[in-house]
C-alpha cells in the first residue's frame, strides 16, 4: 500500500512512521515480514518508535519498540 504518496518503493523512515500511526493490519503484517528478513528496517523501526513513544497515548508506537526490543538479533 502507498502511504502519503512516498515515491520511494521499500521502508523508509517515512513510510515506517506513516504504516505505523496510519496503516492496516495487512500494512503491519508486510513491514513485519520486511523486518525479520532485514535488520536494517527493524533497526529503523525501533529507532522511530522509540521516538514517538515518549508520548504514552501513542500506542501503536510502543507496541512496535517493544516488538523490536524482543526480536531483536543476539550479537
């Protein structure tokens, strides 16, 4: 799904922040899939979520850093 009419196709920081407050369950499952296979997304979407949740009526945000938190690689 496009999101905010992102010309560049993949995650972006953007396209993370717009998936996350405005996406469907179906835009979820897909960045989800995209980051268990490519860490750099995961890296990139505990990085915008940790951001937004400082405000602790952002829900959708703390969800997804602690989604990271927990599948975070092992080093």
């Amino acid at each position: 799904m496009l999101h905010r009419h992102i010309t560049p196709v993949g995650y972006s920081s953007v396209a993370i922040d717009d998936i996350i407050s405005r996406g469907s369950l179906r835009d979820w499952t897909e960045m989800r899939d995209a980051a268990l296979a490519d860490s750099e997304i995961m890296q990139r979407i505990g990085r915008i979520a940790r951001a937004r949740a400082i405000d602790p009526y952002e829900q959708r945000y703390h969800l997804w850093m602690h989604y990271v938190e927990k599948h975070r690689p092992a080093a």
